[in-house]
C-alpha cells in the first residue's frame, strides 16, 4: 500500500469556534475483503489510527457540547484529504460502542468513498437526488452490525449544483436526521474554491471540518475559505500530510505560522 502521511489533529487548543438505530433489513453489507488499506482506522493496532482517535474525541467534545448531527468535511481546493479523513474519522467514530455513524459522499463530481469501501457502482445518493430511488434504505450499506452505514456516491452525469440547491437534498438531509439513534453524520463535500457545491451543501449542515494540506494550503486561502463558509460554522481544521508529527496535537499551536505558506 502507499505510505500513510501524519494526520494532525485540531486540538481543543487549536479548534476555531464560531458560534442504536437500524441499519435497515437490507443485504447491502460491506465486505471486508473490499476495502481499502487507506481506512486505517478501523484497525484498532494500526499506528495511523492514533490520529483519528485524537480527532474524535476532539471532535466528540464539541459535538456533544453543542449538538451537532450532521457535519462536513471540506478544503479550499481538490486533493487535500477530505475523503481519506471523512471516511476514517467516520471509521474511527464508529469503533466507539456509543457512537452509530453514517458517512454520506456529497462529491457528486469527484465521488470518492465507494471506492475506498469497496462498494460496486449502483443506485445511489445522486438517484436519490434525482428522484429515481425514494427510499435511504435502497442506497445504504452497511459495516459489521451496522455501526457505520455508508451513503455512497456513483460519479453521473448531473447537474450537481441544481442537486445539492434542490428539494430532495433538503429532504435527504431532513431523513438523515431522523434515522433512529440519532447517529453522527459526517458528509464528505466538494472543495470550496472548484463550484458552490460545497457551499450550497453546507447550507443544510450544522457544521464543517476543514482540511489543511501542509504546504499547499496558503494562509489567504483558508481565510478566504473561512469568509466563504461563512454563516455555516466551522468547528475546527484538520491539517493532512502534517510534518509535525503524527497525532501530535501541538504541533498546530506550537506553530501556527509555520503551517501557511
Ligand atoms: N495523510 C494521507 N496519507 C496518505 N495518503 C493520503 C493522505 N491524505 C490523502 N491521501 C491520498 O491522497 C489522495 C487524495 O486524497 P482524497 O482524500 O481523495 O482528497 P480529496 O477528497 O480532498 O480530493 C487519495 O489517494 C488519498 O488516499
Ligand atoms: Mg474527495
């Protein structure tokens, strides 16, 4: 498998503050055989998963102080890491006994999470969208006793700003919040800087991650990004391919500068 770059997690110095459900009587189980060496965190023993751990309790903190359900995670331009960490961070909350979690692909461009679970290309979150599947349980697939539902996305020919701006994205969301359990959802979303998809998404969540690549990411960027997402909350940075150690929660606010280019 390729390398795993450090993940360095926001840690509670560093997050930027604004402001048992039913997995569903379906067959659509992901086999294990499928899936790919990147989701490092659902090995309990693997060295990469220790910054996913610290990630999730720091994001559990927040989610549990301020009540969010429904959460994205997004960067300024394609390529950062955004669905390398949505899916192990969605891994490495579902791995917590208390925590059900879903992960939903809202990259209708650039889909990418089937291909790490393995998922055969069928039915999915854009038929939903089109109106062509009406029910969530005819496009979810679920990990071991149904801890981790995934809600993939196929790559369609599709208008997909007129998608995540349309009633049935509205209605998506509303029924992802409904699911039994109340688990946490963690939407995978477009860059910000390539269309408005992620914004227009994150209209309907209660909050977004954004990822930092080291040495990519410019200081004005994040800025610029942070203006754009603006009223949607930011509930913290997660900086990817981090020199500053894997895990090590300080290196961020050891070094805030040093980070930007
Ligand atoms: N920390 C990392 N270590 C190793 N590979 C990574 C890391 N972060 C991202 N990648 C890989 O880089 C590529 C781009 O990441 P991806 O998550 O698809 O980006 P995005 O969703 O932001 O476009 C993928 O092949 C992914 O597996
Ligand atoms: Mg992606």
């Amino acid at each position: 498998m390729n390398e795993i770059l450090p993940v360095n997690t926001s840690s509670e110095a560093v997050l930027i503050e604004n402001g048992a459900f039913n997995a569903g009587p379906h067959d659509r189980q992901i086999d294990e055989a499928g899936i790919s060496p990147k989701l490092v965190a659902l090995s309990e023993h693997d060295i990469h998963a220790r910054a996913f751990k610290l990630l999730r309790t720091t994001l559990n903190r927040q989610v549990n102080e301020h009540g969010y359900q429904v959460i994205g995670v997004t960067s300024c331009t394609p390529n950062a890491g955004k669905s390398f960490i949505a899916s192990n961070l969605a891994a490495s909350m579902s791995r917590l006994s208390s925590r059900k979690t879903v992960l939903v692909d809202l990259d209708l461009q650039r889909a990418s999470i089937a291909e790490l679970f393995g998922i055969l290309d069928q039915a999915a979150v854009s038929e939903y969208l089109l109106g062509s599947i009406s029910s969530l349980e005819d496009i979810c697939w679920s990990l071991g006793a149904g801890e981790l539902t995934v809600y993939p996305t196929f790559l369609r020919k599709v208008n997909s700003a007129e998608l995540l701006s349309g009633e049935r994205f509205a209605s998506l969301m509303s029924e992802l919040r409904t699911i039994e359990g109340q688990p946490l959802i963690i939407c995978d979303l477009p860059p910000l800087f390539v269309s408005d998809d992620a914004l227009l998404a994150a209209q309907q969540l209660d909050g977004v991650l954004v990822v930092v690549e080291q040495g990519v990411t410019t200081r004005k960027q994040l800025e610029a990004a942070l203006r754009m997402l603006y009223p949607t909350k930011l509930i913290g940075t997660v900086f990817n391919r981090s020199s500053g150690g894997l895990g090590d929660p300080y290196g961020y606010s050891g070094g805030y500068g040093a980070y930007y280019k």
